[in-house]
C-alpha cells in the first residue's frame, strides 16, 4: 500500500451483504428471520470500521482529515453530504 490505499476485502463486503439481507428477510416477515434486526448493527459497525480506517489512512498520509477528500474515497450515499451542503 505504497500509495495509501485501502487493501479490498472481500469477505468485509460479504458481510455488509449478509447483513442488509438478514434485515430484508425480517422486514419480509419470514418466520425464520425473527432477529433480522441484528442486521443493522452488524452493517454498522462494519461501516464504521471502514469509515474509521479511511479516516485513519488519511491522517497517517497527511497528517489532516479533508471532508472532501473523505467524501470522494467512500463509495455510495455518502459521496452525496459534499452536494447536500449548502
């Protein structure tokens, strides 16, 4: 990691797509999914470890934590709080 980028794991994304699909089978009121709300906290804390470890990343290569530069390097909604910002 020469350049300051994140290894990709699979098994972390694997996870993440365990977890949403424990809440859908619970919000889908399958009879075997009745603690699918674990779900949630499992996608969480997973989300915070990976936004944890960006943060981290950023400030061991630059000694500073940039809003825009952490926006860019998160895929999905968060790339969104750059534009919702007034």
């Amino acid at each position: 990691m020469e350049n300051g980028a994140m290894k990709y794991i699979d098994a972390i994304t694997g996870l993440r797509t365990v977890a949403v699909f424990v809440v859908f089978l619970c919000h889908s009121y399958v009879d075997f999914a009745p603690g699918g709300f674990i779900g949630v906290d499992v996608f969480f804390v997973i989300s915070g470890y990976l936004i944890t470890s960006i943060l981290l990343n950023e400030v061991a290569r630059t000694g500073t934590i940039s809003i825009a530069g952490f926006t860019s390097a998160v895929p999905c909604g968060f790339c969104r709080l750059r534009f919702s910002a007034p």
